[in-house]
C-alpha cells in the first residue's frame, strides 16, 4: 500500500472512530448531567441563563476537542488536547476545573535497562514535577499498567510513585487509566482532585471513553511519525544507492572502458610495428570489454531484477547466483525453502534480495571466498531467517562497527535500514581468517515483531 492510500486509510479510520467516540462520549455526558439534574445538583445556576443552555455550549466544545483528539497526526497535540478534554467533562458549576491536576505519562526507551514513565504533556504541574521520571512499576500507576484497568486511590502521599509530584501532594484522589492498544502498552492518564468523593461512576466512565479515544489517537500519530521515518529511511536508501552505483561504475566499467581506450589507441600504433602482436594485444580488448558488458549487465541486474517480479524470491537470487558466477568466476549456493518464501508478501521479498545482494557484492569485492552460501529458513514461530554465509578473509567485526565510514563502504548501514523495514533483526558476525556470516530474522506476524523487539 502506498504512503498516500495508507494515511488517507488512518484519516479515514480517525474520522469514523472519532464519531463513534463522540456519540458514546455525548451520551454518558448527557446522562451525567441528566443524574446531576435530577438530584438537584444543578439547581443553582445563578447566572439567569437556561441550564440545558449552559450544556448546550459546552458539549459543542466537548464535541471539538474531540474531533481535534482523533483527527490530528501530531504527537504533542493529542496529549494537550485529551487533558482538555479530561478538563472539560470532568467540570460542573459546582466543581471547577482549576481544582482538577491532569497528567499524560508516557514510556520512553532507555539506552540501558527497562523503559521509563516521562511526563508528557501535564496541567497545574511544578516545573520539577515535568522533570520526573518514574519507573512505572509500584503503586496505583504499577498496578493500571500491569492489570491494563483504570483505577482510583486515596491517600496518595503513601503511593511510592505518586508521592513523588508536589502537585499532587494537596490531592484527596487520583484515578488512573491505562494507554494501551493490544500488546502495546504506551503510558498512562492520570486526573486527581481534592475532593475524595471526585471521581463518581459516571465520571470514570467519562474518563474511560476520552482514554480509548487518546489510544486511537495515539496510535495514529505513531503511524504517521513511522510512515515519515520510513519515507526518509527508502529516500537515505535510495541517496546510498546512488552512491553506490556511481562507485560501482567508477572502479568498475568506467575504469575498463578507459583502459579499452588506451590500448586501442596502443594497438592501432602498434600495427604498424607488429601485426602479430597487435593480434594478441586486439583479443585482449576483446575479452576486456566482454568481461566489461558482463559487470554492466550485472548491474543493471541488481538494478531491476525481473526475475524477482516473474518468479519471486527464489528465483531471483538463482539468477543472481548465476550471474555472480559469470560476473566474477564466483560459487553463490542457494538453498531457500519455498514454503518459507510464499509466506511473505512481495514488498518484503524485494527487501530481502536487496540484503542478499549487498551482502553477496561485499564478499565478492573483499572476502576472497571460495563459496557463499545464501539460505531462507525457518528459524521460529512466525519467524524466517535470511543467511549469507562465506568461507572467506573475514574481518576485524569491532573495527569495523566503530568507524562509520567502514560501515558504509561494506553496505552495513543500508542492510540495516532495510531490515528495519521489515520490522527484522540484523546480525553480523566475522572473525579474520573465519569468514563472514549475516543473519537477518524477519517476523511473519505482529506477535513475532514483538517478540524480536522485546529480545525473545
């Protein structure tokens, strides 16, 4: 699917889920306050105006920030605006919002160890309490994120992680939902309030529907962000290609060609010397420019292979096996398993001849090996595996992954980044005198991406 047809799909879903929620939400307002109506609790408007006009207005903005919560792709304004709405529904005449603190408290990936709970977005905080960082694990926010259901608490001085914002020290209760999506666990919404009786039934509900609607929107604005690094990381690929290609040609055919015309230039002077010679030194530039057209036809190849279009993954690193070997007198063994193959999709079949390629060209230029071997295997539940294995010089693996222009002359960059685009796992591993070897684990489900991502 296309990046166009893909976000005009989630605009598409934004809008019909956002009527959805808006109706569900309208409706349990509209209870709330029919209940507070009928209890009396509304009886003292003393502003003159109609009450039913009061609501009136207020679910038309009610009824914008929802629109504005499930129709925006960006981040940071998803989270503003599901505090305002959590503000807006949660307030009566009675009850002002001022006394209401509100936070969105995200996971953020730590370089080392287990992600971490940061504020993102916060109403009525400290500047220290926007600097907090919670291991989410204890207390009423542990226990949300583990069992995946809103919960309220009193006494929140005691909570271990609570206790740890000044906003919330002047707080009677605080009610907690979780963000989650599935497997995905994002963070958590937290109100409080000083007034211990708060957060009744009906409101909690309320406050249900607005973090349903935030987990949609959530999702969504990770879809987006994903769907622009992805776009950036086929337009960096696509920079290196190029690269490439113009270095190919450069050490390559551009080279033979200009040595092609050096010695006809030699040839021509020396026919007149040595007609025999000229003999040997003309079926010389013969086969120069026949190996010349083999290295260019194989480029254009690794260009646009049609054998991946007319007989899929198999098939064309057959053909590139075969031209590999025509190319540069190389062995290329393939040994793939076709009930592996036919469970992926094109898109990621073409990804992964691009990796078998990179691979198969660097140990070609610097591995002096006497085989490389490519193979598609199972590896796990719902995961495959791409194998380039040579018999080669290998290499100093540390060294090279410390300089940055070493990883990109070997192509590690570029595999790497089309790994990540199959939601896959790259390894490399070489020892001088050893060879090389790279594994490239692709998952066939969510479930299986999950897993590599989490280390199982």
């Amino acid at each position: 699917m296309s990046t166009l047809n893909y976000t005009l799909l989630v605009g598409a879903i934004s809008i019909v889920v956002g009527i959805l929620i808006c109706l569900g939400l309208l409706s349990a307002l509209g209870l709330l306050h029919f209940g507070d109506l009928f209890r009396g609790k509304l009886a003292g408007n003393k502003g003159g105006k109609p009450i039913w006009d009061i609501d009136h207005r207020r679910l038309r903005e009610i009824y914008n920030l929802i629109s504005k919560v499930t129709s925006t792709l960006k981040y940071q304004n998803v989270l503003e605006t599901a505090l305002d709405l959590g503000s807006r529904v949660l307030a009566t005449p009675n009850i002002p919002a001022e006394r209401l603190v509100s936070t969105v408290l995200l996971f953020t990936e730590a370089e080392h160890g287990n992600p971490t709970l940061t504020v993102g977005s916060a109403r009525h905080f400290t500047q220290s309490d926007m600097r907090v960082v919670l291991p989410g694990t204890s207390g009423l926010i542990g226990e949300v994120i583990t069992e995946g259901v809103p919960k309220s608490r009193t006494e929140i001085s005691k909570d271990p992680e609570l206790n740890r914002f000044v906003a919330l020290r002047s707080c009677s209760v605080a009610h907690c939902l979780p963000l989650r999506a599935g497997l995905d666990t994002y963070g958590v919404l937290l109100f409080a309030h000083t007034d211990p009786d708060f957060f009744t039934q009906s409101k909690c509900e309320l406050l249900d529907i607005i973090s349903h609607s935030s987990v949609i929107a959530i999702q969504n604005a990770r879809l987006y962000s994903d769907i622009q690094k992805e776009k950036e990381q086929m337009i960096e690929i696509q920079q290196q290609e190029h690269k490439k290609l113009a270095r190919d040609l450069h050490d390559g055919p551009t080279q033979s060609m200009a040595a092609i015309a050096m010695r006809l230039n030699f040839a021509r002077r020396l026919l007149e010397r040595d007609p025999k010679a000229t003999a040997e030194e003309l079926s010389k530039i013969e086969e120069l420019a026949r190996r010349t057209t083999k290295e260019i036809r194989h480029m254009l190849f690794t260009l646009r292979p049609l054998e991946l279009e007319s007989q899929g993954l198999i098939g064309a690193l057959k053909a590139m096996a075969e031209k590999t070997h025509e190319t540069y007198n190389q062995n290329v063994i393939v040994e793939a398993e076709e009930n592996v193959v036919s469970e992926l999709e094109m898109s990621r079949q073409t990804i992964i001849f691009y990796i078998a390629e990179e691979a198969i060209n660097n140990a070609c230029k610097y591995a002096q090996p006497n085989h490389i071997w490519v193979r598609m295997k199972d590896y796990d539940k719902d995961l495959v595996m791409l194998e380039v294995q040579d018999d080669g010089v290998g290499f100093d693996k540390n060294s090279v992954e410390s300089s940055y222009e070493q990883r990109g002359s070997l192509g590690l960059r570029n595999m790497n980044e089309r790994t990540e685009m199959v939601n896959g796992i790259f390894r490399l591993d070489s020892a001088i005198g050893k060879g090389t070897t790279v594994r490239v684990l692709i998952p066939l489900s969510e479930e299986a991406a999950e897993r590599l991502r989490r280390g199982g």
